[in-house]
C-alpha cells in the first residue's frame, strides 16, 4: 500500500476560476491513477480519498491549496481496492502531524491497537501522510493506549527512532496526561493524591475537583480533573472505583445501578511531552466529546 497526496494549484475540470469545488470534481485530473470521472467517484465511494487528511465524500468541499490524498492498495490486477481496516467515516481528527509523529484523537468507542479488525493504528495509514525518513515505519504505530472506551488524544509514531524515544520518555515520567471525568457522587475534597497499588504495582493519580451537579440515578455527580503519575491499565477507572467514586458509565468497575446510553464519562483532553526528534517540549489539548456538554453548562464552563 502508499499513498500519494497532491496540493491543489489549478483545477483540470470546467470553470477553471472557481474557488472551490464538490470533490468529485476536484480530484478529476489530479492523479495519473484515476484517468477518469467514473474511477474518480469509485475511490472516493470506496474511502480512499482523503481532503486534508480527512475523510471525505464526492459532496465534500475542496479549495485552491487543500491536500488531496489517494491511498493506493495495490492488488495484481492494479486495481484500486478499499481496505477492511479504516476506522469509519471522520471520527478521527489529526491534531499534529509531522514526519516523525501526529496527535490524533480517538474516539472512544474505538480499540486502539492490536490484533482487532478494526483499531486505531490499523486505520493511522489512511489519516496520515508517509514520512519520507529512512527509518520510517512501513505503517504507523501507536506510541501509547488509551482504554477503548475512553476518548482523547494519542501519540503515534510515524518512524523507528520516534518510536524508542518515546517509549523511553513514557518510562521516565516524561509524558504528561491529563484526563476529565464525571464520577458518581460528591467528592469531598477539593483536591486529592490517590496512591494505591494496582496488580502489586506503584500507581498514583492526582485529582482535582471542578464542580458538582445534579445527575440521574446518582443524584449527584463530580467533575473532576485528572493527572496521570503513572500508567497501569485502567488505572483512572480503577482509582476512582476504589476511592468510592466510579467513574460515571463504568460498565466494568461499578457493579451497581450505572448511568448508561452515553458510553463512559472520561477523556483524555491534554498530552504534553518531549518532541523526540527535537527534545522541546509540546503540548496538545483537544475539546471534550459532546455528551460533556451537558456537564459543562450546568456548570458554566461551556
């Protein structure tokens, strides 16, 4: 498989001087691998045309200086075919990208790595440009994970060297996570240091509490802001459980009555760590999923 990715300068259909155009339009005469209108429709049809590293459809708007990427899965008969591993639709969003790394947000919902059908890193190919590096990876991987049913922001490796350096700074504590949460009941403190073994394991999680509202089935409901010390599986949800504070929609902690239809109420909002090509320090922050929204405006923090 690659991938080939074009700047639009001029458009090859009529009415050259349009600012914009429908994709299925756009993409006609931009690549040698689609020499006609119907091939055009049939890779956008087929998920592998991508419009700024987004996924897109023939009714997408492209502009003058936009990025149009093919992706190519090359089979014997040269046929462009659609690949069984992209992560569906636009979910996920390229925060940074360059050639050694991006930050991408992952929804949660979605598993992100591993030997599944259908995971994040798997779908990384078709949402990120090829690093021309010598030690590039032949496919992306991801750096870190994040609990499927957690949404937020991930680390990927798009070389070799950015792949040692990062796992390197991840055991050294170099890496900041910081998550948001609405756990079930009211907490106390305002702030706290939860320091209890998970699998024998050292793990500490600090906690700071934002507000408390009302909330179905648990009356009330805390929303908190987390910084992950260290990083055990599930190590938030387990914390949170056995401080008596489950995180709200946990199906897998909480054995007791839950808040269900909106999945599990934790994101991951903000990644700061060492560029591991340059050493300076970078740092993301992604906006919270929808259902927060409920959350923050009872709150006044919209």
């Amino acid at each position: 498989m690659k991938s080939i990715v074009k700047k639009i300068k001029v458009w090859h259909h009529d009415i050259h001087d349009s600012g914009r155009k429908r994709l299925q339009e756009a993409a006609i005469g931009q690549f040698e691998e689609l020499p006609s209108r119907k091939s055009v429709k049939k890779a956008i049809q087929n998920g592998l045309v991508f419009v700024n590293n987004h996924a897109s459809n023939t009714s997408t708007w492209v502009s003058i200086g936009d990025k149009i990427k093919l992706v190519i899965n090359n089979t014997c008969s040269g046929k462009l075919q659609t690949t069984e591993h992209r992560v569906e639709s636009s979910s996920i969003s390229v925060v940074y990208e360059d050639e050694c790394i991006a930050v991408v947000v992952k929804p949660g919902g979605v598993i992100t790595s591993g030997s599944y059908k259908h995971t994040l890193e798997k779908s990384a190919f078709y949402y990120l440009s090829t690093s021309t590096l010598p030690c590039a990876h032949n496919s992306p991987k991801t750096a870190h994970r994040l609990d499927k049913a957690t949404h937020g922001l991930v680390i990927i490796s798009k070389t070799i060297s950015a792949s040692k350096t990062l796992n390197s700074a991840f055991n050294s504590g170099k890496v900041r996570k910081e998550y948001k949460a609405l756990v079930q009941g009211n907490i106390v403190l305002e702030s706290g240091d939860i320091k209890l073994l998970i699998e024998g394991k050292h793990s500490r999680t600090l906690i700071h509490k934002l507000g408390v509202i009302k909330w179905p089935l648990h009356q009330e409901a805390t929303y908190i802001n987390i910084d992950l010390k260290t990083g055990r599986t599930h190590q938030i949800r387990r914390h949170l459980a056995m401080v008596g504070h489950p995180v709200v929609g946990d199906e897998i902690y909480h054995s007791g009555a839950r808040f269900s239809g909106q999945g599990l109420f934790l994101a991951c909002t903000k990644l700061t760590f060492p560029h591991p090509k340059t050493g300076e320090i970078i740092s993301f922050s992604t906006k919270l999923p929808r259902k927060f929204k409920r959350v923050t405006s009872k709150l006044n923090m919209s």
